[in-house]
C-alpha cells in the first residue's frame, strides 16, 4: 500500500477521519496510530488492492526483518506459538479443515457470522468437512425438529461444535413465524445429548482496554438439573406426595417429601439435580483456575438448602486429595490460607460487584450459575464480553465434547433495522471468539486421533497460528479506535465496515507472520463509555438524587468521607479478606 500522508491531529478529528475513512468509496485505511502523538498513516487501497495485499508478503528480507525485531523493545516484539504459512495461491491451496459441527441460528447474530465467515475464514480455509445444521425456528418446524436430533448427533460424533444463537420461540412466536409447533429450547436438548458437565462462562479481555474486571474471572455453571428440567402443574387444594420408586427392586419406595395444600391455587414444581457429574465439573474447574492462576471459590446456598451440601463435599473432597498443594506450589494459594473457600450465593452477589480486580473463578449450581454469570457479564460490560462453552462426554465416557457459543441472543432490535435498510453496528466479539475456540478445539481433536500424521500436525499449527492472529486483528481493531459502536460511539463502524477493517487487518498480519512488526503499538484505552451500548438506560433524574443524597454539604463533590459512606450504606464497602472469609449470610427461613 501506498503512505499518501502523515498528520498530526487530535484524537477527537482522529475518529471522525476514521469513521470517514471506513465508509468512503474509496475505502481509505487507516494505518497505523500512536497514542503518545496522535500521529496516523494514510493509505488509499481499493477492494482489488486489498485482495492483493491479503496475498502477498512484503519486500522487506527475512534479515531485515529478524534485525528490526531485535530492535524493538521487549513488549513490541511478535510472540507467536507457530509460525506455518496460510496464504493460500489458490482456492485448491487452501487448508482443508478438521471435522466440526457448525450450527446455523438466525437474525443479526447469523447475518454477521455468515459475513465473518466469508471475509475472514474462507479465503484462508476450506470449511468443506463441516457438518452445517440450520436450526433456525423455520427449519426445526418444517423437519418436525429431526435437524436438531440430526445436530445432536454429530455433535457426539465429532465432539466440536460452535453454534451461533438460536430462538426458542415464545407462544406469540410461534403464531408470528407460522409454525406448526412449540419448540423447546435446543440448548437443553444439546445438554442432555452430549451429557452436559459444565457451561464455562470467562470474561473476554482484550489487552490495552480497560473493561469491567481488570485480570480474568472463570466461571463453572452445571449445566444440568435445577428449576430448567423442572416438572410442574397448577393445582387446587390437596395433598402432594413425591415419591421415589428405585430401580433395585430389592429397595423400597418411600415419600421425599408429603405437604397439604391449603390454597385453592398451587403451582407444585419437582425437580432434581444429578451429581454424579460433580467430579468431573470438580477436575475441569480446578484445573482451569490452576492453569489460569486465579483462586476457586465454590458458590452454594447450602445454609437453607440442605439438600447442596453433597455439591460442596464432592468439590472440596477432589480440591484437598488433589488440587490443594497444586495450588500452594503455583503460588496462587499460600500454605497458611490454602483451604478452599465457599461463599453462599446471597454474598458471591455482593462480591462480584466488589472484586473488579478479577483474578477468582468460581463454581454454583446450574440456577445460580445462570443468575451470577449474568451479573459477571454486566460487570464486565454486556454478555458479549463474555464466553458460553458447554462441556460434556460421550456416552462411552472416552472423550471430552466442546460446545462453542456466544452467550447473548439473536440481537432482534438490529436484525429489525437491518430489515429495514437502516445502518447496524453489531460487535462480534464473543461469535467470533466462539469460533476460535471451536475451531482450535476441532484442530486438537483432529491431531490427537492422528498423533504421528504430519498433515494432521500441520494443519493444527497452522489453524492456531491463523485464529492467532484472527484474535489480534479484531482487537487491536478496537485499540486504533475503529470498533464498532458499542466500544467507540456514533462514529464508530457499521457491522460491514468493522468486518471489512479486520479482513483487511488480518491479510496484513498473515502476510508478515515471518517478519518483525514495524507498525506502532496499538493505544492503550480507558473503558468505553458505557452509554454507547444499545441497552444503555441509566435513569439520570433518579442518579443525579441519588448523588444529591450523598451530597451532604452540597458543594457538587463527594468527598472521600462521604463516598465510604455511600459504599456502606449501599453494602458495596470492601471488606477485609477475613471478613468477607466470616461474612455467611444466616439462614432466612
């Protein structure tokens, strides 16, 4: 590419020009940005010169290059695992890939990954080994729902999958499409198909932007029993019995549980929750929060719910005869304080909001999971940024089934403008790192059934080398100030413009896997206002009162003094380790 210009200008202009720059015709690109001068590159590339560019590397020689590199100071220096050429010279170049389970949803979410897909994954790859399932609320209805047992049973075959967000269509749905049928949610279908263990739910970060939690936050939801496999009906007065019948007939039935029903209306609900899976979801969490270096916490409401104390031995048993002295010799644990901590649910709430400074991982029940990964999501910004990976085993036990998907839905309010010719700004952020790991997950699978096939070793080098530098490209996108709307504000990218811009990014970096990076680092960025986001409703009358109350002198500041009250008062204060350690809620029934 051709450097027509450098500038010097503020960063306010920058983003205009970059918005400018995203949309003209001509496709001007911006370069390079160094926060430190607010100095940019122009370059002029058209569509035809960005395919060129995508397929070619630069004139710079490899000694140039490995001298350049050696230059630059440590945290500018490239640190790649492999390093495997992916440019393509021709469509029958392409890296074929592994086996995988893609499941199709609808809406906003399926429109941006049909265009990730086309922009950034087949020009490098041929995708024509995975096994596609539409389950869109159309073609589940049409099929009398065979295409999601079809999907379910691929997915026990192939054992990786990534699945774009799907509808469970409400009643009004269900008359609004013209389907024939109510249809159950797909996800509880996948769950029990693929013997369901955990959903692991991580904050996504990306490096030099401030988000919500400062270093990682894991997150260990069972991803089985509890209120969503509940049994239910509406009853008047009466009795109701449970009452367990065992398999061995040599055992006798008797009552769980008999109570009268005094009120002419009732909702009786029975459910349960399998535990034998608990060592599993112990092993996978431990682990994790080992490999990650960040400290366990096991969430239970086990004061009031008696029946949660097997959830809490079971952890702790596998965390002390097997994980505890792990974590003291990783430094993560000291030996004085290596016992495994559990936080009732009620106070694991208040704790989240507290320790924005991440670097714990936690594990609950399927419900509380649910809840608390919500108010992760919205601590760390909004559920994009944050992932959804189910983890479940095959039925003989053998081998670990991955699920990859994002955890926020269709995103209908833009699907509807789309539909309607307006401009849409959908970040896909968390689709797409669904998508590496999915496909990362399929690569490792394929190289562990072909451990001496040098092919298969090839093509795991170089899925990780590319999803490698896919991830780099879509975040430092958003470091030079050219995400979308959500992250930089009006002037950010429309959906199209952001995939063009890291399609375009990503041929670069691909292009120059072997040479030294000369462009500056991207900026280092404060969290983005969190009014750009399209659910932002902050009620500023009902704030503006709320400040004015802790006011108290109402000279338009808070003090320190009162700011610590305020935090009192509004149970948010951090609390010395011991006391949060002390800090159990006393039962309220």
């Amino acid at each position: 590419y051709i450097y027509i210009a450098q500038l010097h200008i503020n960063m306010s202009s920058l983003r205009i020009l970059a918005r400018r720059a995203a949309t003209a015709s001509s496709r001007t690109m911006l370069s390079e940005t160094s926060a430190s001068n607010g100095r940019f590159f122009l370059s002029m590339s058209n569509k035809a010169t960005m395919t060129t560019l995508a397929s070619s590397s630069s004139s710079m020689s490899a000694s140039e290059g490995s001298n350049l590199q050696a230059a630059l100071p440590n945290n500018q220096k490239t640190s790649r695992r492999y390093k495997s050429t992916i440019l393509p010279t021709s469509d029958s170049d392409k890296i074929v890939l592994p086996p995988m389970v893609y499941i199709a949803g609808e809406e906003m979410t399926h429109y941006a990954t049909q265009l990730v897909l086309k922009q950034w994954i087949k020009p490098y790859f041929n995708t024509d080994a995975w096994e596609t399932f539409d389950l869109s609320c159309k073609a589940r209805d049409e099929s009398n729902d065979q295409v999601l047992k079809d999907a379910v049973d691929a997915g026990k075959r192939i054992c990786a999958i990534f699945k774009e967000p799907t509808i469970t269509p409400s009643v009004t749905q269900v008359k609004e499409m013209g389907l024939s049928q109510h249809l159950c949610s797909p996800n509880g279908a996948m769950r029990r198909g693929w013997n369901g263990i955990t959903i692991s739910r991580d904050t996504i970060h990306i490096k030099g932007i401030e988000l919500g939690y400062a270093n990682p936050v894991l997150f260990e939801r069972h991803a089985v029993g509890g209120e969503y496999g509940a049994g239910w009906h509406s009853v008047g007065k009466g009795t109701l019995l449970t009452t367990y019948i065992p398999d061995d007939d040599n055992e006798r039935p008797f009552v769980v549980d008999k109570r009268d029903l005094t009120d002419d209306n009732n909702v009786c609900v029975v459910y349960h929750n399998p535990y034998d899976n608990v060592v599993d979801l112990a092993h996978l969490f431990f682990k994790r929060c080992l490999d990650a270096k960040v400290v366990p916490y096991i969430v239970t409401k086990k004061t009031v719910f008696k029946w949660q104390e097997g959830f809490w031995a079971t952890m702790k048993k596998i965390f002390d005869e097997e994980y505890k002295e792990e974590f003291v010799k990783a430094g993560v644990m000291s030996e004085e304080k290596s016992e495994l901590q559990h936080l009732i649910s009620d106070a694991a709430t208040m704790q989240l909001i507290r320790w924005t400074g991440g670097g714990f991982g936690m594990a609950a029940h399927n419900y509380d999971g649910d809840m608390l990964t919500d108010q992760i999501a919205q601590v760390h910004r909004s559920p994009g940024f944050i992932t959804s990976n189910l983890v479940g085993k095959t039925d003989c036990g053998t081998k670990i089934i991955k699920e990859f998907e994002a955890s926020h839905g269709t995103v209908t309010d833009l699907w509807n403008d789309h539909l309607a010719g307006k401009e849409t700004s959908i970040n896909p952020l968390g689709l797409v790192e669904a998508l590496i790991g999915a496909m990362n997950h399929s690569a490792m699978l394929h190289l562990e059934n072909n451990p001496n096939d040098a092919d298969a070793k090839d093509v795991h080098d170089k899925v990780f080398t590319f999803t490698e530098q896919l991830q780099r490209a879509m975040h430092n996108t958003f470091r030079y100030g050219q995400g979308t709307r959500d992250m930089c504000g009006p002037t950010g990218f429309t959906t199209e413009d952001f995939i063009d811009k890291v399609a375009w990014r990503l041929g670069r970096y691909l292009a120059k896997l072997d040479e030294a990076e000369f462009s500056y680092p991207p900026p280092e960025l404060s969290e983005p206002d969190r009014q750009f986001r399209r659910n932002y409703d902050v009620d500023h009358e009902a704030a503006k009162k709320l400040f004015d109350k802790y006011d108290k002198d109402g000279d338009g500041t808070v003090n320190f003094e009162e700011f610590e009250k305020m935090l009192v008062k509004m149970g948010l204060a951090p609390k010395t380790k011991e006391v949060v350690q002390q800090d159990v809620k006393e039962p309220d029934v």
